[in-house]
C-alpha cells in the first residue's frame, strides 16, 4: 500500500520541477532578452550622442565657413577700394608731378634766357617724381598692413573660442566624472561613459589648434586620449554584462581628480588669453604657454595599478626601463638605419604621451627622407616612415616578408610571427604578432612596410605593441579544437586553425583563429575556447589600400 502510495507521488513532483524548470528557463530567457535590449538601449545611446556631437560640429565648421566666406569677400572688397583710392591717389600725383615738370620746364627756359646756371629745374623734378614713388609705395605697404592686421585678428579669435570650448567640455567631464563615482545601475553609468567619451574627444580637438609648444599639447593630448579610450573600454565592458570593481573605481577616481586640476587651471588659461594679442599666443615666453603648461603640471603621479589600466602593461613596461641621453639615441638611430647610406640624421625634439620619444628625421644618397621615434626609455625603435614612392615589382610578398623579419630582428623585436600581408602601390604591409607558447598575442602588434622596388624597409609602426606587450598568464581552452575544427569545416573550406589572443569589448579573450573560404571570400572567425560562442569574424577585402581584413 505504501508503495503505491509513494509511485502515485512521484509524477507530481516530477511535474511540479517540470514547472519550476521551465519557469527558471523563462525567467533565464528573459533576462537575456533584457541585457540584448540595455545592451541596444547602450548603442542607441553612443549613436545618438555621436549624431549630436558630429551635428553640432557640422553646424560650427558650416558657421566658421560662412564667416570665412565673407570674411574674404570683405577683404577682398576692402581690398579693390584701397586699390582704387591708390591708383586715384597715384594719378592725382602724377598729374600735379606733370604741372610742376610744365612750369620748371617754362623757368627753364626763361632762366636760360636770362643766362643763369642750369640745372635746377632738373633737381626740383627729381624730388617731385621721388615725392610720387614714396607716396605709392606708401600705400602699398598701408594695405599689406592692414591684411596682416586682419589675418592675425582672426587667428586670435579662433584660439581663444577654442579656450571657450575646452574650458566647457572640462567642466562638463569634471561633472560626469562626478557622478560615475557614485552612480547606481547599468543605465546610468554607460549613459555617463559615453558622454565622457565624446567629450575627451572633443577637447583633444580643441587642443590640437592651440599655438603651443609640443610638449605641453602632448601631455594634454595624452590625457584626454587615455581618458576617452578608458571609458570606451568600461562602455564595452559594461554593455556585455560587466560590472565596476574597486580597481575601475580607482582608476575613475585618478581620472575626477586630473579633470578638477584641470578645471582648477582654466580661469587662469582663459584669462592670458583674453589679455594675449597673436603675437602673445605664438610666444613660447608668453603668458599664455605658461598658463598652458599649468593645466598638466598639477596633476598626481599614476599608481602602479591606474598606470596599467591607461596605458597598458606594455607602456608600463617601458617607462620602467633605463632612461637613455639624446646622444645615446642617435647611436641607435644610427645602428637601426646603418644600411640606409644615411646623409644628415638629426634629432629634431621629443614628444611625450605614454611614454616619452626622442623624433629624428634623415636622409639618404638619393635624397629621399625619413621619419623615426625611438623611445627613451629603452632606446627601442617605436616609429619609422617614408613618404618616397615605390614604383616596380621587383620583390613579391614572400622576399619582403623576409625582408621585414630580419629588420624587426635587427630592432629588437624578438618572437614576431607574420599573420596577414597586403600589397599595394609598390609597396608590402605586413602585420606581425607576438607569439607566446604557440598562442598568437594580436594585441603586441607591429605593422612594417617594406618597398617592393627596392627591397628595403620603409615604415614601421610598434607603438600597439610597446602599449600592451607583456607576458601573459594563458588560461587553458575548454572547448576542444578538433571540436572547432569539424564545425569550421561544415561551413567553409578550412584553411587552418591556431589559438589567437584578441581584444574583445576591452579585454583580452583566448580563441581560435579560423582561416577559410565560403562563397568566394576569405574569412577570419575567432571561436572563444571558454564559451565556444563566436567572438569576432573579420573578412579580407580588395580596397585601394590592397587586401584588408574588415
């Protein structure tokens, strides 16, 4: 009896999990609808935010363009007035210079009548015609004069409504700052991040046309790009269903108290600048570069852990290394481009960001010029290019593979691995990544461009790689991939399988790279080896810049 009893029970409690499983499974579903909508809510958001920004300067280019317009077609109206009076002016005088030549020629001859010494008429022209010249010439220096005037009239007005605008955007990032450090909720935060995000990029702008010296627009550049990318960084991650954790809170909190120094700085900017005619904006000496240099003077040091969250553990890296001379430099400048039969090397400044670079600028036998940065810490090779054309297809893409290989060598790039090549115009990009325990690392990325006419290396570009290159802590995949091979294959025809690390949404993700053809076009898909869901899919494009990964 009690048997029956306890079998009769059992299919209710098998239905009662049933509907417990299956309340889970929508009550699962619908979250996940909920974060694919805050995460669309998200996008609309950083859409309609860059809609309005990119409107609101089309209006300001279209203002600055009417007031262009007639400004030149005021100065060119000034300019056919005074042109007018000149030459009124110019034959009033040569009429008068014709009367005088009239009667000195009638004194003349009465005075040769007279037998009294000649040549003082011929005197008394000279000065008339040279009375005439000076008058002209007068004038023409008048309304040089003028121009000059009114071209510096106008540079001035364009600087000091860009100290207007950075000093706003300022304010308001010191204001969203504020209220990320205390804001609640998902909504809110990213709605805050992605104002920060427009706003870094729009005071970058303002400081790009600001007439200071380089080092003080780095550093300022520096920081608001930092900032600008860092809220990008936390919008992604946020977006994916992240959260902000005490290291995020400290890193936001560095960032508030660098704007408030900032904002501390402007009325002391904006005063030199009310004060500064043009002349005083050019001035190295002027009060208004050294209210520029305020704004980054005051600013705290970076801990270790802000350090890495802005720049990078590569960055990082390098501004740890031993600092070396400008003369120092240019023996390596020397020793990296000792194959280029270099002419005049010479080191032309230092630029500062992430980590300092001494520039240097070249030439060869053929007078063809180049461009390098070498850092100074390190002395490592960060930047070259050339803007000297290729023209003949003498080396394919394979030589200039080895070409590039050996010179990244030569610079100190060592476990480089080539993963994509385009050619196009002469010329050969080849990408490379570091490889780490037969992982490829496409964050410790170097782009070298070689020229296929003359087999040589034309440009280079590390600073990806010096930014994030570090050793890493590489979990191990779980999914299979023999699994991912035989999915891969029901869909393409395979060309290879490798594990990639790639940035994902700000963080770094551990996945399969995937190479193969489907209807005619080459495909890159990156399969994530936790989750197995796809990650990223790129695909290679014929473009006028030669084959690209889109």
């Amino acid at each position: 009896m009690k048997d029956r009893e306890k079998n009769y029970a059992d299919p209710r409690e098998s239905r009662e999990e049933k509907a417990e499983l299956l309340a889970a499974e929508r009550r699962a579903a619908e979250l996940e609808k909920e974060a694919e909508r805050e995460d669309a809510r998200a996008r609309r958001r950083i859409e309609e935010a860059r809609r309005r920004e990119e409107k609101k300067q089309a209006q300001m280019k279209a203002q600055a363009e009417r007031e262009r317009v007639r400004a030149e077609k005021a100065a060119v109206r000034e300019e056919e007035r005074r042109e007018r009076e000149m030459r009124a002016q110019q034959e009033k005088q040569h009429r008068r210079a014709e009367r005088a030549e009239k009667k000195l020629e009638e004194k003349r001859r009465r005075e040769e009548k007279s037998e009294k010494a000649p040549g003082y008429g011929g005197w008394l022209a000279a000065v008339v015609s040279l009375s005439v010249a000076v008058l002209a010439l007068g004038a023409i220096v008048t309304v040089g004069y003028f121009d000059l005037s009114k071209a510096k009239g106008a540079a001035l007005g364009g600087y000091q409504a860009n100290v207007y605008e950075l000093s706003e955007q300022v304010e308001m990032l010191d204001a969203d700052f504020a209220k990320v450090r205390v804001a609640q909720g998902s909504y809110e935060t990213q709605k805050l991040l992605a104002d920060v995000l427009v706003r870094c990029r729009l005071a970058e702008r303002c400081v790009e046309n600001f007439p200071v010296d380089g080092r003080s627009a780095a550093q300022l550049t520096a920081f608001f790009n930092r900032a600008g990318d860092y809220s990008q960084t936390l919008l992604h991650r946020m977006a994916a269903g992240g959260t902000l954790g005490a290291e995020e809170e400290e890193t936001i909190a560095y960032l508030y108290g660098c704007v408030e120094t900032l904002r501390n700085a402007m009325p002391a900017l904006i005063e030199a600048a009310d004060g500064s005619n043009a002349e005083g904006m050019w001035s190295e000496d002027g009060e208004f570069s050294a209210r520029f240099s305020d704004l980054t003077a005051g600013m705290e040091e970076m801990s270790e852990g802000v350090r890495k969250s802005l720049t990078g553990n590569g960055a990082a890296a390098v501004c740890e290394l031993e600092a070396i001379t400008e003369e120092k430099a240019t023996e390596r400048a020397n020793a990296y481009f000792s194959e280029y039969k270099v002419t005049d090397l010479r080191c032309t400044g230092k630029s500062e960001g992430e980590y300092a670079c001494y520039l240097f600028e070249f030439g060869d036998e053929a007078g063809r010029t180049y461009y390098a940065q070498i850092t100074e810490r390190g002395g490592i090779l960060a930047m070259f290019d050339s803007y000297a054309p290729c023209g003949a297809q003498n080396f394919d893409g394979r030589h200039c593979t080895h070409i590039a290989r050996e010179f990244l060598a030569k610079a100190g790039y060592e476990g480089m691995r080539p993963v994509f090549a385009s050619e196009a115009g002469g010329e050969c990009c080849i990408t490379f990544v570091y490889e780490q325990d037969g992982v490829l690392v496409y964050p410790d990325r170097v782009m070298v461009k070689v020229c296929c006419e003359r087999g040589v290396v034309t440009g280079l570009e590390g600073h990806e790689y010096l930014k994030n290159h570090c050793e890493r802590e590489i979990g191990a995949a779980k999914v299979s991939m023999e699994k991912v091979e035989r999915n891969a294959a029901k869909k393409m025809q395979l060309h290879g399988v490798r594990k990639a690390i790639i940035p994902v949404d700000g963080q770094e993700r551990l996945t399969y790279e995937v190479r193969g053809e489907y209807g005619g076009r080459m495909y890159y898909a990156y399969i994530d080896a936790v989750t197995g869901e796809t990650a990223e899919i790129r695909v290679v494009a014929d473009t006028d810049r030669g084959m690209s990964l889109l």
